[in-house]
C-alpha cells in the first residue's frame, strides 16, 4: 500500500513540538510596534531622492561642491609662525542659491579664548606627564588662533565676515546661483604649536640636542566647508577629537622655507629642478625605478650636516595638487629622505618616507616598504591608488592622515634598538594612516559627524594589509612570529567592550565627539563587524564585490552611512538590515548557547506526549500504522536496545512505505539515521547572529553548520533544530572558532564545561 510522504513528514514534526494550529489561544495582549529584529531599516534610513539612490550609488541628480585654493605659505622657523595668503573658487554646482559661505578655521581651538578645553570635565590626574603638566599648569596658555587679517573679494573691496570660534562665514556681495563661481582672498597667520606634549595633529617637535625643529602642517589654512544634500552647510565646530568634512579641489601652493630644509606635501612638486641639487635628481630618478628597495635621495650624514646650519636664506617649494580634499606638508633640515616605486595597475606610484636621525635604523629600514605594501593591499581591495605619491612622515607621538601624506610615530631607542612592540606599532600605523588615503581622502565621507565610516573601513582593511606585509616581508616579522600580529579585526578583540557597563557604551551610528570608549566604538567594533560580515556572513567573494563596489561609487565623493550599507545589499543580494541595525544602531550584544539536547529513537509506539497528539489526527480519519513514532532517550518505552539497531527495524509501518516507494538501487544508497535530536539553542543576548555548530561524533569526527542569522526571526529567546545523524553526538559547540564576539562562552558546549567565558577572563585580570 502506497501511502502520501506527508505522513511521514508530519510525524517528524510532531515529534519536535507542537502544531501551530494547535496552539493554546488565549485573549489579545496590549498592542506592540514591530519590534521584529528582521524588520527592514525604514525608520532608520532616509527616503531615496534623486541625490541618493535606493541603490546606494549617486542619485541622478547627485552635487558637490568645489573649492580651489591658491596660495602663498612662508614659514618662520626663527619664531614658529606660519602665515599665508590665500584665493580660493569656490563653485556652487547645488541647486541652490548661497546668500554667504562657511570657512573652517580648526587652529581656533588652540586660541587662548577656546572652549574646547572648557567641555572636558578631566578633574585632576595622580599622574601626569612632566611636560604636558608644565605645559597646562606652569606656561602661560599658548595663543595658536587664527588671526585673520583681511577678507577681501578679487576687486580688492573687503568682505563682511563674522567668526564664532572654529567657523567663519563671508557675506557675499550678492547671493551665489547654481553653477556660478566665486573668489574672495583671506590674509592670515598664527603661532605654530609644539604638538608633543598634547599629541596635536600638528604642529612642531623641538630636539634640543641640537636646537632643530620638525614641523608636521596640516589644518593650517582656512578651509571651505562643505556644503551637501544631506546637512547643508557643515554647521560642527571643531572641538578638537572629531576630524574633518571638506570639499575637493584643485591646489596650487608655494610654500617658503629656510633654504637648507627638506620638504614634501601633498600635490606634484612643480619646481624639483630648482630645490633639488644635481645628486639629489640622479638619485631621484633611480628611485623611480627601484621597485624592490627604497633609493635615498637625502641620507643621514647629509641630514646630519645640515643640522648644524640654520640658514637664513630661503628656498619656494612649489606644488599643484588635483581633485584633493585637503593639503598638508611636512618640513625640516632634519629629515633624511628615501623613495621607491610602487606598481598600482599600470602606473607607478612613488612609497616616500621623512624622518629625522631618531628614527633610524627602524624608519630607513622598514617604512618605505610599508608604505608600499599597503598601497598595494589597499587598492586591490578597493581601486587603484589614483595618486602619484604617499609619504610617511616621522613624528613622535602622531599618527594622524591627509592627502598623500600622514604623520606616523614609532621611535627607537637612542641608541638605535628598539622591541617588536615598537616596530610592529610603527608598522601598523603606517598602515592605518595611509590607508586613510582611501577613507576618507577619497572615499570622502562626514569624519566629523560618522567617525566610523573612514576609522572603522580602515581598520578593517589595515588587518588584511598588515597581513600582506608578513607574506611580503617574512624577515619583518619578529622570531617565533609567523604572521603580523593583528587584533583590530579579531572579534574575540571586542568582548570586553560589548560586555561591559551599558551606561558608557554608545551605538557606533552616534557623533563621534559625544561617544565613550571612542577608539572602541569607532575603530574597533566597526572594522570587527565588517570582518563578521566577510569571514562569517556574506563570505569573502559577495562581501569583496561588494565593497569594491561602494569604494568606486563614493570615489571623489561624499556618502552616508546609508549609502555604505544600500550598496553592500544592492551589491550582494544579501538582506542585511538586522545586521545593520544590531551592530550599528544599538548596543545589543552577542550571546549565543545550548540550552539543551534531547536523544529520540524511531520506536514501534508513541510515547506519552506522542499519544496526546495522535488524538488530534482522529479528525482527519488517520491510523496508528500512519505514523512513525520518535520517543525521548530515558522515557517509558523507549528500549535501551535500540541505539545500535536499524530504524527501519523499529516501524514496520515505516519499512513498508520505503519498499513500496523506493526501487532497488534507491534503497541501496539509502542513509538511514539511527539517532534524532531535538537540539534547543538559547540567546540571552539581544544581537541576533547565525549559529555556528560543531558536532562531534563518537567515532572522532566532526562536522560544523551554519544555521543563517534568519533562524531567530520567530522567536528572539530560543529555536530549536531536530538533527537525524547515522552517528551518535557526543558532543556540541556553539561558535566554535569565537567568530561571532560571543561574550560569554560558558554556555557555549553540551555536555557543559566548567570554564571561564572570555568577558569573564577580562574581568578577572581587571579586579582592582
């Protein structure tokens, strides 16, 4: 007798639970909001436009702004002063009318008026260094404000303007239509601030060995702000922690130094021939096709000689720099000078390194070809490196980026040695910080409103890149080290920030001036998440596609947070909105575990609870012979034999169905299952996640599945999973390479193991 599948399907189902139909109806409860943590991101995410597409790519009718700056620097390295003279164009390609303009003037905060340091509520440190406690207590508080000296329109006539601390507005003589441009001129100067004691982004180091200076200048002109669909005109002051937003344009700087300094920046060197001596050339020219070591163009002995100068003369360093969002350069009569060429597609890009005496042997040996290693991991990630040029620049104490230029610390001993720690910290923020060529140099995105979408992106990508620079340089690594050591990414990295106090922690979609645990919340759970999504979620092949994606979208342009996370979807074909909204916009964190195992054999009669629901199918005129029974391990009935035996032994109604329905060779290959369980996994925390499994067999193998996040959207707390296996289980581990920062582990395994989770360990080894 040929009988319907269905039934041996539907006893399979009873077995693991209860019917829908027959659940218990009880009377409506209040009404709630969908609160479904696979709820799509509508309330969230603002309405498509013609700016901004669904997509996540430009709208069509998507703007920005330009600003080109012209501008005439001189530095005086006698009295640490900076001063310039400056045209900038502005176009207005928006399609609105500007009745003023907004400049930002980031030295402001180092005013002897600013407010900055009046909103940290810092009290007094036991311990404090010796030369920031004498700067902030004992010297007079330094005056490294803008002073801006005239605000004139091309005619010459002076324009209206008005400063509230880091912004400036400029009246315009009349309103500014789409497509128009404008000029006006800023005369302007200001003190030059020691940048070591406070950790500056900028600014001088003193070595008063010998009485030189290093002078790292960035921010050091007033800059246009940026004006987009999204917020208008950039309306955030600059209070010193939150980085920039800015236009891109078209450069052209002279820059005026003591003849004997050494100087690079951002931009093509327009006058090489007339600043480089003729050694200096040929060196530079075998530099162009070094593509294995870095050529010196300035070495430490010349560097060294030229200490002892401090010339009186001065020497013009001119630059022309396109499609850049910001200048900065570094200068010094200290600096030794090595370059190398860098294959980027099908053009060569020059890896340049600055750096004082103090940084070798370290510096010359390692940060070149650093540089070069992370252009090459950065653009296969993302797109060819545009630029013609990057340089690291030493500087004690910094790490901070700009266009085709960043300042990195990491300082041997004075007597040239130095540990792993130093040289691997040098290493890794080289990485990071000319990584952030990408994000945000390129990919222009709102630093002072979304910190995380350039520091969070690039911390993701400095691990792979600092991957590349073990394979590229093994003899790099220190002994016993087989690869670069890399945490930013590891999501065992983030549990003690996960699971720590709810009152200091901030979703990472918040302002990064107004977060707690800042490098936490916008370094490392962001470049943490990305990784999950990579490694865990979307695998490397979707994931790669799609952020290579998003990278040539957003070129030379400026996203949002939407766009990043539409173009990862769109990209992908992958609904991840409770993964957005999780990671992202809460503080919900990650507890995954078994909370139970259930064994069940195929027997000859229902058990107990089996006899409750075959009552119910009386209705439909179905017989006991109509279904295969599952009963527990250990309940009556249930024949301890029966764990070796054949199930197909154990339900003569279940043989004759495989007879009649299957042929000869269908039921030669048959697999028959001699154990069930009725697996129950348990999620105490709020983020939803995929439940990675390992089973272990009795025969010593082991198998891992990957249920899909999609498994928690009809119960939040708990699912369970019904496992037909030929072998016996002998044991279950959830997550078990620590994929998913997991905080707590202990109720990760069945049989249960009495053991420290990871956020317990941490908490241990902080006990005061």
């Amino acid at each position: 007798m040929k009988k319907p599948i269905f039934y041996f399907l539907s006893a399979l189902l009873i077995s693991g639970g209860v019917l829908a139909q027959d659940q218990d109806q009880t009377k409506p409860k209040t009404g709630h909001t969908n609160n479904n943590k696979f709820k799509q991101l509508y309330d969230e995410f603002s309405t498509p436009n013609r700016y901004r597409s669904a997509s996540g790519a430009p709208g069509s009718d998507y703007y920005q702004q330009e600003a080109d700056y012209k501008m005439d620097i001189v530095l005086d390295d006698e009295n640490q002063k900076i001063s310039g003279f400056e045209t900038i164009t502005y176009t207005n390609n928006s399609p609105d009318e500007l009745k003023y303009l907004w400049v930002q003037l980031d030295q402001n905060k180092r005013a002897k008026d600013s407010k900055s340091p009046l909103i940290e509520g810092d009290g007094v440190a036991p311990v404090q260094q010796i030369s920031k406690f004498a700067n902030r207590y004992l010297k007079d508080s330094f005056d490294g404000g803008f002073n801006i000296e005239e605000v004139k329109a091309t005619n010459g006539a002076s324009l209206p303007y008005m400063i509230n601390r880091t912004m400036m507005r400029v009246d315009l003589p009349r309103p500014l239509a789409h497509g128009e441009k404008y000029s006006f001129s800023i005369k302007w100067w200001y003190n030059i601030n020691d940048h070591v004691p406070e950790r500056d982004r900028s600014g001088y180091e003193y070595f008063p060995k010998d009485g030189n200076r290093t002078y790292e200048i960035a921010q050091f002109y007033p800059r246009m702000a940026v004006y987009s669909d999204v917020e208008g005109w950039q309306n955030s002051q600059f209070w010193g922690r939150d980085e920039f937003a800015l236009p891109f344009g078209n450069f052209d700087v002279n820059i005026t130094v003591p003849a004997d300094h050494i100087l690079d920046g951002t931009g093509v060197l327009m006058n090489r021939k007339d600043v480089f001596s003729k050694v200096m050339m040929e060196r530079y020219e075998k530099a162009k096709k070094s593509y294995k070591e870095p050529v010196l163009i300035v070495t430490q002995a010349e560097a060294e000689q030229a200490e002892k100068g401090f010339s009186k003369d001065t020497k013009t360093w001119k630059f022309h720099a396109e499609n850049v969002r910001d200048f900065a350069f570094a200068t010094s009569r200290k600096f030794i000078w090595d370059m190398m060429a860098v294959k980027i597609g099908d053009r060569d890009v020059m890896a340049v390194s600055l750096y004082p005496k103090e940084g070798n042997p370290l510096w010359g040996e390692w940060s070149t070809k650093t540089v070069a290693v992370t252009l090459k991991a950065y653009s296969r990630m993302t797109f060819d490196y545009p630029y013609h040029k990057a340089i690291s620049v030493h500087a004690k104490n910094q790490g901070m980026e700009y266009p085709m230029i960043c300042w990195n610390y990491g300082r041997p001993n004075e007597d040239g040695t130095y540990s792993s720690r130093v040289k691997y910290g040098m290493m890794g923020v080289i990485i990071h910080e000319v990584g952030h060529n990408f994000f945000p140099m390129i990919v222009n995105s709102d630093e002072r409103q979304w910190t995380w979408m350039d520091e969070g992106l690039n911390s993701f990508l400095q691990t792979i890149a600092k991957k590349d620079m073990g394979e590229t340089y093994p003899e790099a690594l220190s002994p016993g080290d087989t690869v670069f050591p890399a945490r930013n990414s590891d999501p065992t990295s983030i549990i003690p920030y996960m699971g720590g106090n709810q009152d200091y922690i901030a979703p990472i979609m918040s302002k990064g001036l107004d977060v707690y645990n800042f490098g936490s919340n916008a370094y490392s759970k962001p470049a943490v998440g990305l990784t999950m999504l990579r490694e865990t979620i979307m695998g490397h092949e979707l994931f790669d596609y799609a952020f290579k994606e998003y990278a040539h979208r957003w070129m030379f342009k400026h996203p949002t947070p939407e766009d990043f996370f539409r173009t990862m979807e769109d990209a992908s074909a992958m609904d991840l909105d409770w993964f957005w909204r999780g990671w992202f916009y809460t503080t919900d964190w990650v507890d995954i575990g078994v909370k139970d195992v259930k064994k069940y054999y195929v027997t000859s009669k229902p058990s107990q609870d089996g006899e409750k629901i075959l009552e119910r199918y009386k209705r439909y005129n179905l017989k006991a012979d109509d279904f295969v029974y599952l009963s527990e391990e250990g309940t009556e009935g249930v024949d301890a034999n029966l764990k070796d035996s054949d199930p197909l032994e154990n339900s003569v109604p279940l043989k004759e169905y495989v007879m009649d329905n299957f042929s000869k060779e269908e039921r030669a290959n048959m697999k028959v299952p001699k154990y069930f369980y009725n697996i129950t996994f348990e999620k105490p925390g709020g983020m939803v996640m995929p439940i990675i499994v390992k089973y272990s067999y009795a025969d010593g193998t082991s198998k891992t599945v990957t249920y899909p996040a999609q498994i928690w959207r009809l119960n939040d707390k708990e699912v369970s999973k019904a496992v037909a296996s030929d072998k016996e289980i002998v044991s279950i581990t959830v997550d078990p390479n620590q994929e998913t920062s997991d905080i707590d582990t202990s109720n990760n395994s069945w049989p249960k193991e009495i053991k420290q989770s990871d956020f317990d360990k941490f908490k241990s080894a902080h006990k005061s």
